[in-house]
C-alpha cells in the first residue's frame, strides 16, 4: 500500500491543497478539494497512473470546500465510488446549499472564482462514519478529531503508517516553518481540539500528512507545537476582548503573514493568506470564545 501526496494546484499555484491517494485494492482518494482543482487533481493523479475511475473510495475529513467541494463531480463522473464521511455532514453532501450560502458569506464575490460549483451527492454513495477505530475500507483506520470544526475526521494507513490529519494538525508550510492553527468561522471548538490533540498522540504514527501542506515525519513535535500555538492563539484574542485597545486582527494579519516569510517567499505566503485569511481565523477565535462565554453565563 502507498500513500502519496497529490498537489491539486489550486488557483494553478503549487503548495496550498493536498489531496493524497492511497494505492490498495481499493483505491482511495482523501480530500480530493473543490471543483475549481478538479483539473490539477486530474494531472496529479495522471502522473502516479491513476485516473478518475480507478478510485473506489473518497474519504473525507470534513466538508470545508477546499478539502470536498469537487466531490460531487467525481462521483457524478465515477459512479463506483464511496464516499466516507462524519455523520453531521452528511446534509451538506446530500443538499450543499447551505454549506455554500455559509462559505459565500466568508468569501462574498471570490466565492465562485475560488470554489466553483458544489454537486449534491446521492445518500446511498454515501458511507456514515459511525466507528472511532474502524473504516470500512481495509487497511485504514479512521479517528474522530473534531475542533476546527465539529465533524472532521482522519485516518491512519496502517501498511505505511501515515495518518491524514486534514486540518486538525494545522497548516505547515515547510519543514522549517511553524504549524499555523487554522480557526475559520464558525465551526472551531478549542476545547474540543485540546481534547483531539491529546487523543491522537497516543497513534504514534511514522509519519503524517496536512491538507496546507503535504507529509512532514516530526508527529510528536508537531503535535505539541499544534497545542501551544492554539492556546496561544486563543488566550490572545480573549485578552483582545477583554481589552481591544491593545491588539487586534489586522495587526495579527500583519505578523503571521511576516512569521512565514521566514520561510516561504513572499508570493507563496500572500497566495495562502489571501485565500484563507488570519483575520478570518482571528474571526473564528472570536465567535468561539463568544460563543464559550455565552454559555458559561
């Protein structure tokens, strides 16, 4: 069995989306991206020698449209494959609609340039993920991770022993670069998240794979730096709260993106951000920690 990172070229620049494919007896596809990618997932795809209708399984680790958007086109296009996914988010695949109108409020007039058209997906190609250990695809075990949103889900080759963490190990840029905690509105739980990251340690897999981006070895590492890069993250937005004359969104906007020029280029970091933005994700802390208070009170 393998597994293997596919840059779907999204926006046609390298290094923002990972797909990966898993090469078995039933050939799996994980977070195949949106619509928009569909092409440079193709390609990918064409230079392992795979294609489209090769693929059986798509396992899903949340429905964000970067990782799900272009779904509904590959089972339109392959009709044997199955789609696995947490049972919350089984709605959205089944009638995207108001995934898309929650996405346009985020993205307003790029919503359509950057995620294209979101295909509803019939219930019986659906798989529900209903074990916290067990997939129905051989080989793969699949783990409830949820914190950047309530439903995400990720996996653990056992063959190669890689685990696709989607989102929930946060964005890495590069060896060198920091986890980055992505917290889009409205779905992050930091407490929920706190609680993942204690859970998956435990896997102790040989290596992992991020959707933003590709396969990194240092698990342990990475998953301590995921934890204190969130806590951080959180307890500055609620001191800005408490406080809004001393910090705020923009500034953070200003030194992430100053952070990861470190170790990205310029062009590289502002072709991420401008699409998945830090004042987004300072937006999605806020709500959290709003929503948190309101029901302490």
């Amino acid at each position: 069995m393998l597994v293997a990172p596919v840059d779907v070229s999204f926006q046609g620049i390298s290094g923002l989306i990972s797909s990966y494919w898993i090469d078995c007896a039933e050939p799996v596809i994980v977070d195949p991206g949106p619509s928009t990618s569909l092409k440079g997932l193709k390609k990918g795809l064409e230079d392992l020698g795979v294609k489209f209708s090769d693929i059986r399984h798509v396992l899903l680790t949340h429905v964000h449209l970067d990782h799900a958007g272009g779904v509904g086109h590959l089972v339109l296009e392959n009709p044997a494959i199955q789609v696995h996914v947490h049972p919350e988010a089984i709605a959205h695949l089944i009638d995207p609609r108001r995934l898309v109108e929650s996405t346009r409020m985020t993205f307003g007039d790029s919503h359509d340039r950057l995620w294209g058209e979101v295909l509803p997906i019939d219930l019986d190609r659906i798989c529900i993920w209903d074990s916290p250990t067990k997939c129905p695809v051989p080989s793969i075990r699949s783990f409830f991770t949820p914190g950047h949103v309530g439903h995400h889900v990720s996996y653990l080759e056992e063959v190669d022993g890689c685990f696709l963490a989607g989102d929930s190990l946060g964005a890495i840029f590069s060896r060198e670069a920091p986890v980055y905690p992505p917290t889009p509105p409205p779905g992050v739980d930091v407490a929920l998240w706190l609680n993942t990251l204690e859970d998956v340690e435990k896997i102790q897999p040989e290596n992992f794979g991020v959707a933003h981006f590709g396969i990194h070895p240092d698990f342990e590492i990475r998953v301590l730096e995921m934890r204190e890069r969130l806590i951080a993250f959180r307890d500055r937005v609620y001191t800005w709260m408490n406080q809004p004359e001393d910090r705020d969104r923009k500034l953070f906007e200003r030194e992430v993106r100053q952070e990861m020029s470190k170790y990205l280029s310029k062009k590289d970091v502002d072709s991420y951000f401008d699409v998945f933005s830090p004042s987004g994700d300072w937006d999605g802390m806020q709500f959290y920690l709003e929503r948190r208070d309101r029901k302490k009170s």
